[in-house]
C-alpha cells in the first residue's frame, strides 16, 4: 500500500508539461542514442544532455522507446513496469529529465507495453510456479500462498490446458498465450487486477513527468478483434485522461487505413500513419513515381476520413521508425531525394514523427538491430558514440556526422532545422484543414492548410526531370522555398510560381 501512496503523492509533487500537439516528435532508442558515461551504453542522462541538439532540430517532443528493466536489448519485454533499466540510469535520472523537458516546454512520451509482460516478470513467474502445484485444501493453501487456486496472477495471463501456446515446462498440460514468442507471454486485459495494474502505471510515470504514451502493438491486445481493441483503448483513453486531461496518446496499429480508422472511434488521440510510411507507403511510393498530385489527394482524403470519426483526433505521419528500413536506404542516399521526402512528412498535417538519425541520412536494414545502430554525432570524435546492438551485422554507411552537418547550410540536417522552423512558424500546417490543389502538373503535391485565421500552401516538385510552371493566387507572398540542387532557385513572379525540379515552396495567403 506504501507503494501506491507514493505513486499517487508524485503527481502533485512532480509537475508536467502538456504534449505540443502540432510540434514534431523526435524517437529516441536510448540505448543508441548518446552515451553519458563512457560505457558504451546510451543512457537518460545522455539524452537530457542532447536535448539542446532536439530543440535546436526544431522538434517539441520526446518519444523514448522502452526504457523499463528487460531481459532483451529491445526492452519489449518488462520485467518491472516502475523501473528504469538499470543500464539506463535511474528513476532520478528521469526525473532529471521530465524537469528538463518541462522546463524547455518539450512533452515526453514513453513506450507503454502493456500487450504482454516478460516471461521473467514476477507476475508471470509467481503464476507459473502456481501452476505446478497441484490442487489442495484451504488448510494448505494457508501455508502455501503460491497454490493456483488463490494466486491472482494466473488471472493476469491466458493460460489453458487445451494443447495450444506456450508449453510450460514445470507446469505439464498447461500452456499460454505469446503472440510475439515465449518470452512474451500476453496479459490477460479482460481481467480487473490488470486494468487496475495498468492504470498504477499510467499514474506513476505521469507523476513523475510522462506527457503521456505511446502504445506499443494495439492490433494484439486481443488478437486483431477490431472491435474489441476499439474497446478496450477507449477505457484506456479516458483511464489516462482522468489521471491527467492533458495525457496524449500515440498508438501504433501497423495495418490498413480502414483498419486504423475504425479505431480512431477509441478516442486515441493518434495514430502512426502507416499508409503513409515505409518504403511501401504513399510518400516514398509517389515520390519514385513522381506522382505528386496523387499523393496530395491522398494525404487530403486522410486528413479528412480521420476528421470524420473523430473531428480531435490528430494524425502522425512518418517516413521510417525503428521496425523499417531506414529511408535513407530506401532512397539510395540520394540528397535531393532525402531532402524532398522530408519536406513532404515534415509539412503535413498532423505531428510529424522523426526517427532519431533519420535528420542526418543514416543508414540500416535487415534486422531489427541494424535499423538502431548508434547515433552518429561525429565522424572523428567517439565522445558520447555508443556501441552497436550486439547482434547488429551491419555498420553505418552514413560519414558526415552531426557535427559536421550542423554548420553545412547545404546538409540534410540544416534543411530539417529550415524545414521544421518554418512549420513551428506557421502552426496551421499542422492544425488547419487541408485540401489538394491541381496545378495542373501531375508532379506537383500542392496543399493548403486553412483555419479562421491564417491560410498557407505548401508545393513540392516530385519531378527529377522538369521545373514546374503554374499559377498561384494573386494574394500569394514568399514564406520560403527549399531547393533540392544549389544551382536552381525557386522563383515566384506575381502570380507565376516556376518550382525547380525536387524543391519547395510555402506561401502565405493570408
């Protein structure tokens, strides 16, 4: 009970910061991130070092993937749900950084993993050993509490004895649920005593900071049931916004846009826009095919089919994140390219989500390990380099470090800092209703972002081959442009728009 009476004092003792709706969030895999203490190992202490680096990116918010105790270098596994990984640091150190955060004005999201535990998480192991008890009277009972009959914990997970699952060695007949492997078994969210688990959890690290939660595999909390997923994130929603109003949530459903949409009627307040990410989605998709004016209808229809279900919601695109091949890759390091292809992610509506690295160019694919090789500060300086996830079985193809990037006004890493300083500018490119325009060139996506009181168009030229030349509204004036080569500059003469070949413009019109 002690436990639960500090969880619950934190939050007044600890004070939060709101989650910046329309500001940019920047993924964090800390373990890859910065190393604060010359062990190799990224650690809390080294973000909140680098948080000048965040805000300098241009980015308002902090997504930090598991950071709980954890058997795997992943940490998609808990042991402790209200612990830092002792390789991380301690919960002193995230203190640290919450107050950072806050005090800088940043939100900070945490992985929320609550569609399995670890195998050796107490709950699951306690359970385990009561199921190899074989049934007893009360009066035994009373001197051994771990008898299945009187353990709550195995209520907590799916356990059957009909053949299928997870086999338990110490436990003959019985089996369980783990739809990512044995040492993941998957909690049992039906069940009373883990609703009331969950919501501890959501109030311990909202006291001690959290804006709020990105949900980790909301598609298996109940084996891809849309309905019942739908239902349980709505209790989960209003549990976390009764705790705080101010909670936000991001949840990651890796599925089809009709899919995503219908558990937006959940009440999250986001989803990662995966039709939209990915080498396999519509930005990358229609940025090879050139197909600009397609991709602006789409990203249009999106905006307004989430709208439709839930008129608060608030999408997320993305280009790559942390289970994708870097888009680097997929673009074939081509600068122009990596550069148009942050512009169109970076001005949509919504929150943009960017992957740490993602800013510099760098490179991964093939496992899941490759895909968070460490963070490239600098070519020539190790200071703060962490080492690789120890399975990783490539190196970074990347050689311009963040050091360097940083005062090359040319560099992929200046054009996110101009990018996302003209977007923080304009807020309405985030919040504002957006609609396709036809310019009558099929390379070109052009958008407009309204609201009642400003109007801004955003074009982008998808074309390798040929400058676009259209007409713009007579109340057009120049915000910025973006070129994708030095040498070609975007002009704007009265109402005639010429837009160079992989560029860039943002007008305002009102």
């Amino acid at each position: 009970m002690a436990r639960w009476t500090a969880v619950l004092l934190s939050i007044a003792l600890l004070p939060s910061c709101a989650f910046a709706m329309d500001g940019a969030v920047y993924e964090i895999f800390v373990a890859s991130f910065y190393d604060s203490d010359g062990d190799g190992m990224g650690d809390l202490n080294g973000v909140t070092q680098k948080l000048d680096y965040v805000q300098e990116l241009g980015a308002q918010n902090l997504w930090l993937m598991p950071i709980n105790p954890s058997p795997s270098y992943h940490k998609y596994d808990v042991t402790d749900y209200l612990a830092i990984a002792p390789e991380y640091g301690t919960m002193a150190d995230f203190d640290a950084l919450a107050a950072a955060c806050e005090e800088r004005g940043m939100g900070l999201l945490i992985d929320l993993v609550i569609n399995h535990s670890s195998h050796l998480h107490p709950w699951f192991v306690s359970a385990t050993q009561s199921l190899s008890i074989e049934p007893c009277g009360q009066e035994i009972c009373a001197t051994v509490p771990a008898c299945r009959e009187h353990n709550q914990y195995c209520r907590y997970y799916h356990f059957t004895q009909d053949g299928t699952g997870h086999s338990i060695p110490a436990a003959d007949g019985w089996t369980y649920e783990g739809a990512f492997g044995y040492h993941m078994p998957d909690l049992n969210l039906d069940e009373p005593l883990v609703r009331h688990e969950i919501q501890s959890i959501m109030i311990y690290w909202l006291g001690h900071g959290a804006t709020g939660f990105r949900l980790d595999a909301v598609l298996h909390y109940y084996g891809e049931n849309v309905m019942q997923n739908t239902e349980f994130m709505t209790w989960l929603t209003d549990t976390g916004k009764a705790i705080d109003p101010d909670c936000f949530f991001v949840a990651e459903a890796w599925k089809d846009g009709g899919t995503i949409l219908k558990l937006y009627e959940s009440g999250i307040d986001s989803f990662f826009g995966f039709p939209m990410g990915d080498a396999t989605g519509e930005i990358i998709g229609r940025l090879r095919k050139s197909e600009g004016y397609a991709l602006a209808t789409k990203a249009a229809q999106w905006q307004a089919d989430v709208r439709a279900v839930n008129a608060d919601a608030i999408d997320a695109p993305f280009l790559t994140n942390h289970d994708m091949g870097r888009s680097a890759g997929v673009l074939v390091q081509q600068l122009p390219r990596m550069k148009l292809a942050a512009s169109i992610y970076l001005l949509m509506g919504g929150t943009p989500y960017i992957y740490y690295g993602e800013e510099l160019g760098m490179t991964g694919s093939g496992i899941d390990e490759n895909k968070r090789l460490p963070m490239l500060w600098s070519a020539d300086d190790p200071i703060g380099i962490c080492n690789p996830p120890a399975s990783a079985d490539q190196a970074q193809k990347l050689t311009i470090g963040a050091d360097a990037q940083a005062t090359d006004g040319a560099s992929l890493l200046s054009h996110y800092r101009n990018v996302l300083a003209v977007r923080n500018a304009n807020p309405v490119i985030g919040s504002g209703t957006m609609t396709a325009i036809d310019t009558g060139n099929k390379a070109v996506m052009a958008l407009r972002f309204e609201d009642e009181k400003s109007c801004v168009e955003v074009y982008h030229n998808l074309s390798k081959k040929i400058a676009a030349e259209f007409l713009v509204s007579s109340e057009a004036t120049y915000i910025a442009s973006f070129e994708g080569h030095r040498d070609i500059k975007t002009i704007l003469d009265e109402q005639t728009l010429t837009l160079p070949i992989e560029s860039s413009v943002i007008l305002k019109i009102r």
